[in-house]
C-alpha cells in the first residue's frame, strides 16, 4: 500500500506565525529552499521526511499534530451544513471541502459560524407565533454552540489549565489528600465550607466567604464541587487569560466557558495527567478500576481519557458522548476520525441507546462508518439521583470509543472478535450524509443520492437510494 502524502500546509504557517520567524528565517532553520517552504506552505507540495525530523528537532513539536487536529473535523462539519437544504444542489464536491479545510481552515470556521447562526435564526422564526406578544420576545445568538467548538477545536485538551491542575493534585495535595488540601487553600483564602441540606450541588456566598455544599450529592461529586470553587477562586487568572485567548463573541458564552474550565480544572486535578495516563496503560483503560483508584464517576473517567493529548505524551485517541433518553447528545468530543452530529440526534444503530434497555451493564460494540473505519464502541448508562424522594432522576447514557487498532490495548475488547468483518455493524454520522443505501433505520434521504420511487413497490423504505 502506498504511503499516503502528508500535506498541513496551515500547520506550517500556523507555527511560523507564532514563533515569529519569517519564511526565510524558517525555511534555513528547516533546512530547505525559500520556494519549497512556500510551496509546502500551500499546499502545493507535501511535507518531506526531512522536514518532519527538522521540525522535531529544531521546535520539539509532536509531529503527530501534522497529521491530526482539524482538517478531518472541519470537512465533516461542513458537509453536515452543506446538506441543510437551503444549498439544495448548490453543495460544493468533498475536493473542495477537503481544500478549504487544508488551506483556509479560518474561512471554514467562518463558513460554519455562519450557518450556525442560519440556523439558530431559522428555528426561532419558525416558533415565534409562541412569543409574540411577550416582553422578551427577542432573538438572541446562543452561546452554547461557541463554546462546545472551543473545546471541541482544542481537541478537549487546555494545556496551561491541565499542567496546573497536575502540579496542585501532585506537589500541594499528594496522594489521598486532595480534598484535604483544597480546603485547607479555601480556608487560607477566607473561605468557609459548610456542609448544608440543599438543592443546589454547590452555593458560593463571595460576601460572607462561605462555600455550601450538598449533603444530598456523593462524597465524590462533593470534592469535585470543591475543587471546581477553587478554580474559580485560585486559578481566575490563568482562566481568564485562556479566555481572552478564545475571543468569545458575547459574555454570556465567555461566562459558559469559565464554568467549563473549571470544570476542566477539577476533572484534571483529581485525575492527574501523568498519573491518570500511566493507570490506564496498565489497567487497559477499566473505568472500573480508574474510577475506583481516582474516587471519580464512569462519567468523568471516560471524559478524562478523551482529554489524554498532551503534545509529547498522548493517550489513546477516543471520543467520548453523552447521550440524553431523547437521543440527543448533550456532550461530545472526538479525538478520532468519528465525529458527532451537530444537528439532531445520533445514530441509532450505535449502542449508547440500547445503554437504557440494560442499566448497570457496559455494552460493547464493533462498529464501521462509512468511511471504512472501524470501532471498538463501549456504552453504559448513568442515572444521577436528586437526592431526596420525589427529586427527578437524570438519566444520560455515555459512550467512549477508539479506532480497532488499538483493541489489543482494551480490556473491553478481549473476547471481541475484531478480525471479522461480519461483526462490524454499519453505524453513520447523520442520516442527511451518510452515504449507506440499505440502512432499516434512515429517517431521511442522503442530500447527495438520488432517489427513485416506485409506487407498486415498498421495501424497508418507501424509496430506493441510486
């Protein structure tokens, strides 16, 4: 098989840029010509192996990230909003998406943040006989969407928050003694933390300094609380400074994006890097025993392996979801080739929705997209209690998955025969790109396939896929 050409022609400008070096400044450090630079720059020739040691070398970059970061994300975004019927026949060939990608990576995202607000303007319209007459009958740009793709185009993985976190849970904390030391910093800083019959998992009083904390929530999701407030108290500049990093549009979505740091900051700490990604090596990635070694739930074990890519020192590449009972996913994150609907629900072949049908169980499943590559999926349902008789129980479903090379590395995939084709089930992305023909479970055509009808004949759909 040949060897497929490397071309991250935006990577290269991309690095030049921030280490401030000039085209020939760069290319004599990279040991090439002015005009090869600029050609591999745009694309128009591919990275050589020289270069790829040069730039280990020279600059310490993990070459990995030549090959893997947005590209691949980027043209699956864009041919999901491509098929919004509004382009009709007017969709542009993948070549080209596959260009815009590689080569103007900023004009994509553009491209994406356009139709977002289409779309978020057009299902708004389509309500607003609801809100006439109302005060606060007003469109307004969601946030939500602006920080899930922060999060999603950083691969899940915030360096500076990451490292501080590692350095807090292991030099100030120490082994068994995280929770123990996060106080005693809260205490130093004034703040006061009571345990308190409420609601609310955590209540933060800056005025008095005192920090409640639900006695209805588990030790464990206690700790988490405490460590988030902590974040938000001790960390608020290096938050902050990655915040004005991220240039968010509006308050509401930089504000979503500071709990979401937090959150990280606390997931990190009490899931050291180092620590965690030498656990799940041995342990074969078992949420079981990674959960019970690091006092987190299923939920933040399999979330925290989807964040192992720190440049130098990457775990596992695996996506990670939560899927609500309606199907739809709630969180989402992929370090692989599969990525997520960003519209609607995901595909119900997949097994996180059979999750529900067998509470307490983990699911296993062998599953191809139709790009050809193939999965090793694990689904398990979640319920979180309300913690007092007649709260409602939220109930999600989570899924962690990686390519099937790297089966021999899972525990949850011994048994698994992972040589035989037959035992792949065909899984999609969305129904409007999914290229199958034959899916029982299409809810709506593919936009790119023609369709025929005929009326003396229904199959398992009403229509056959040319």
């Amino acid at each position: 098989m040949a060897t497929q050409k490397l071309y991250a022609g935006a990577k290269l400008r991309e690095m030049r840029t921030r280490l401030g070096l000039t085209q020939k400044d760069f290319a004599a450090k990279l040991g090439v010509s002015l005009p090869y630079l600029n050609q591999m720059e745009n694309n128009n020739r591919p990275v050589s192996t020289t270069v790829v040691l040069a730039l280990a070398q020279e600059f310490g970059m993990d070459v990995t990230e030549l090959s893997t970061g947005d590209s691949e994300r980027l043209v699956s975004d864009m041919r999901e909003a491509l098929a919004d019927p509004v382009f009709a026949d007017a969709a542009p060939p993948l070549a080209d998406l596959r260009l815009a990608a590689s080569n103007a990576p900023a004009l994509a995202r553009a491209f994406l943040a356009l139709h977002r607000s289409y779309r978020q303007t057009h299902e708004r319209l389509a309500s607003l006989d609801e809100a006439l007459g109302r005060e606060d009958a007003r469109l307004q740009a969601s946030p939500w969407e602006e920080v899930r793709d922060f999060f999603h185009y950083c691969d899940n993985y915030i360096d500076a928050v990451d490292r501080a976190a590692e350095n807090f849970a292991t030099r100030g904390a120490g082994p068994g003694r995280l929770g123990e030391t996060a106080q005693s910093v809260l205490e130093r800083m004034g703040i006061r933390i009571e345990l308190a019959d409420i609601a609310p998992l955590r209540q933060f009083d800056a005025a008095t300094g005192l920090l409640r904390l639900s006695t209805r929530a588990s030790p464990e999701t206690r700790l988490f609380q405490t460590l988030l407030q902590l974040a938000l108290l001790k960390q608020d500049k290096l938050l902050e400074a990655t915040l004005d990093f991220a240039r968010f549009r509006n308050d509401e979505a930089r504000a979503i994006a500071k709990i979401g740091l937090a959150n990280y900051f606390a997931g990190a700490a009490l899931m050291p890097y180092g620590a965690f990604l030498e656990a799940a090596q041995t342990h074969r990635h078992d949420l079981e025993v990674l959960s019970a070694r690091f006092g987190a739930s299923f939920e933040q074990v399999a979330h925290r392996l989807s964040t192992l890519q720190r440049p130098g020192a990457k775990g596992i590449p695996f996506f990670f979801a939560r899927v609500d009972q309606a199907g739809t996913i709630t969180k989402r994150h992929s370090a692989t080739r599969l990525q997520f609907a960003r519209f609607g629900g995901a595909c119900p072949l997949w097994n996180v929705h059979r999750a529900f049908e067998t509470p307490g169980r983990f699911l296993r499943q062998l599953a191809e997209t139709p790009d050809g590559v193939r999965y090793v999926n694990l689904a398990r349902d979640v319920s979180k209690p309300g913690g007092s008789f007649g709260a409602p129980v939220r109930r999600y479903a989570i899924a962690l998955g990686c390519e099937v090379r790297h089966a021999p590395a899972l525990v949850y995939a011994d048994t698994l025969d992972v040589t035989n084709a037959e035992a792949f089930e065909p899984i999609g992305i969305s129904c409007r790109i999914c290229e199958r023909k034959t899916c029982h479970q299409r809810s709506v055509p593919p936009l790119e396939r023609r369709l025929s009808i005929d009326a003396n004949q229904r199959g398992v759909l009403p229509y056959d896929v040319n």
